[in-house]
C-alpha cells in the first residue's frame, strides 16, 4: 500500500488564462515527486470538458 500525499497546485487554462487552485490527495510511493503530480493534476483537470490545463506551484505534503 502506497503512502498518502496532499497536494495544492495553481492551475491555468492554456486557452484562456484562467486561473485556480486544485487541491486533493493522492497515493504514491517514495518515487512520488511533484513532476509526477503534475503529470496526475494536469490528467484529472484536463478531464473536463472544452479544458486544457496546466498546473504550476506543486506542494506535496
């Protein structure tokens, strides 16, 4: 079982500028690092419809 990390990030609407905060939980392992948090947030974001996000600003905790 993996170990639990919060994260925060800024993310931003590549089309158009718009910005926000996406925070949330996930579950990962010694090698979980914010480049791959990003790689999961920008994932979970983008799910929406008509949206193409990028997340900047990753803190894990």
């Amino acid at each position: 079982m993996g170990k639990k990390f919060s994260f925060k990030a800024t993310v931003r609407d590549k089309q158009t500028g718009e910005t926000g905060t996406a925070q949330g939980t996930a579950e990962g392992d010694e090698t979980y690092t914010p480049e791959r948090a990003r790689t999961d947030i920008e994932g979970w974001a983008s799910a929406a419809p008509g949206r193409n996000l990028t997340a900047t600003d990753i803190q894990l905790s």
